[in-house]
C-alpha cells in the first residue's frame, strides 16, 4: 500500500482491471478473479462504462459484475473504484461524446450498476476541439457536486490539457483532475503503433509533467498484453502484441526482463510491473488476464522493488 495525497487515502501497488467481464471473460472467472486479487492486499478495481458494454448507451456487465460482487462481499469501505464515461464509439473514436447529456447518463448509469458512487470518475477520451475548462466545469457540476464520485480523472488525456483544466479549477477554488490513466508499460509504444490517435501513450515529456507535479498515474496495458512473457517463454504473441509492441527496442528489452527474471528468481511478469512501481513516480499498474492463476503469478512478487542500476539496465 502506498499513501496518495491527492486522494488522502492509501491504494494497493496494483490495480484490477475488468475489462471483457462477463463478455469475454466469464462472470465466475471474474468474480475468482476479484476475490483473489483482495485477498492478495490489492484495493483497486478499475472499469469503465464501456466495458462489456454492448453498444453505446447500455448498461456495462463489467460495471454490473463488479457491483454484484461488492454487494456480496461487504468490503466496499476497504475499495477504491475507479471508472471511466463518456467513451467514444467503439468504430469511430473520433466522434466524442463529451457534452452534457453523455455525462449525465453515463454517470448514472455506472452508480446504479456498481451499487455505489464511485472514488474517482474519468473522461474516458478527450475532445481537444473543447476548452478544458469546459469540460473540467462540467464534470465538477454533474459528477463532484452530485455526490457520483469523490473525485475526478482524465485517461488518455496530454499533461497540457490537463494542466488547462486544472489551472481553471484551482483559479476558481475547485479541485481538478487528480489522477490520469494512459498507456504505459516497459514496452515503449505510440499511439501509431497502437493503431488509435485518440489514446495518451507516455514518453519523456509527459512523464516530466507528472513526476514535477506528482500526479499519480494508472497504467494500462501495463503488462504489453504479455509482450515480454511470452516471448521469453517461447509461446506466439497476440495480433495485438505483434502490432503495438513488436520492436527491436522491446525485443531487446525482452532479452534483458529474461536475465533479470532469471537473476532474482522472480517471473518476468513481476519484472515487467515492478519496472513501473519503482520508477520516481507514482504509477499503479493495471493488470488483467482471463485466468486466474495468471492474475496470480503477477501478483506473486508485487512488492518488488527494482533499483536504478536495474532499471537503467532494463532501458539501456
């Protein structure tokens, strides 16, 4: 556990993602999933209003699986749920959905699914054609002061929109965006090589902004959907691996998770994550998988720790 100031409470070092839950991943797989993933210390549970979701404006069975399962375990003070609205289309992720009704709707539609407000509320995308003061005005009025969530976060949004927003919230004695979600793993990628121009990946420059303002980050595709894991363990990689991670950078990167996997005899997923939990910044990986016992093998060292000379290693 680690303590954020931005938040005043202490989160897990890793964050349970559920997406596909109860769509690709079945609805008792899932539910083993979460009560493992707390029975390991972890606290936080990410989703989002599109998961699972079978088009635009339906309820998420991802959002629905999680509030059945808090509803039955009773451990909802001890959470901390963080969910996203306002997604685009799935086929055209450029038509956004921020505006006033998107918002109001999602929201709603998510606290009633979870059972429960949620801790944090992020902009799944950004509309940069909108000033962010608009925007963070918004979402402070129809999902702060309406009691929907605690707090508010942007995922896949640039530092200097979220500084904009924020400039505008702390001018007008509001509390901004807390925390960001974007792309981030051990394996370098862009937005090119994702194959979506409306996602935020992190690079040099973003990452100075969040490590001058301490802004705590969550980390998707933290793991490179087992980029380095399978590679070292000989197996083929996903279509999706092939495309967004396949690099002669992260090919040698593997070779050096490999090494070090083998040094502290630790799994390479363990290396892979705990890259992100040592760095001079607060980063909350988020993992996911559709076995369990894979959920459980990167959970099995998460209080890893590398030093510099190990991350120095992992990058040169």
């Amino acid at each position: 556990m680690r303590y954020f100031d931005h938040l005043g409470r202490k989160l897990s070092v890793i964050a349970m993602g559920c997406d596909h839950f109860d769509e690709h991943i079945m609805k008792e797989t899932a539910l083993t999933e979460l009560d493992y993933y707390v029975d390991q210390g972890g606290n936080v549970i990410d989703t989002a209003h599109s998961y699972s979701q079978s088009r635009v404006g339906e309820m998420s069975k991802s959002e629905k699986c999680i509030g059945t399962w808090i509803k039955k375990n009773g451990l909802r003070k001890e959470l901390f749920i963080a969910t996203k609205g306002c997604s685009p289309p799935i086929d055209d992720y450029h038509q956004s959905r921020i505006d006033l009704k998107s918002i109001k709707s999602d929201i709603e539609q998510s606290v009633e699914s979870l059972g429960t407000p949620a801790d944090i509320w992020f902009f799944h995308r950004d509309n940069p054609s909108m000033p962010a003061d608009e925007i963070i005005d918004m979402a402070i009025e129809e999902v702060r002061e309406k009691g929907y969530a605690l707090h508010l976060g942007a995922s896949n949004w640039t530092t200097k929109r979220i500084d904009e927003a924020n400039a505008w919230a702390k001018a007008h004695g509001k509390e901004g965006f807390v925390m960001s979600e974007i792309q981030m793993s051990l394996a370098s990628c862009t937005p090119e090589q994702w194959g979506d121009d409306t996602i935020v990946t992190m690079n040099e420059e973003e990452a100075s902004w969040y490590k001058e303002h301490k802004m705590p980050v969550m980390a998707f595709s933290s793991q490179a959907k087992g980029y380095f894991s399978n590679i070292i363990a000989g197996k083929e990689l996903s279509l999706k691996a092939l495309q967004r991670f396949d690099t002669p950078e992260n090919r040698k990167r593997a070779e050096k998770v490999r090494i070090l996997s083998k040094e502290l005899a630790v799994p390479p997923s363990s290396i892979v994550i705990a890259y992100l939990t040592s760095l001079d910044m607060r980063v909350v990986p988020i993992i996911g998988s559709s076995k369990p016992e894979q959920i459980a093998d990167t959970l099995s060292h998460a209080d890893l720790t590398l030093d510099g000379d190990q991350i120095d290693f992992l990058l040169a």
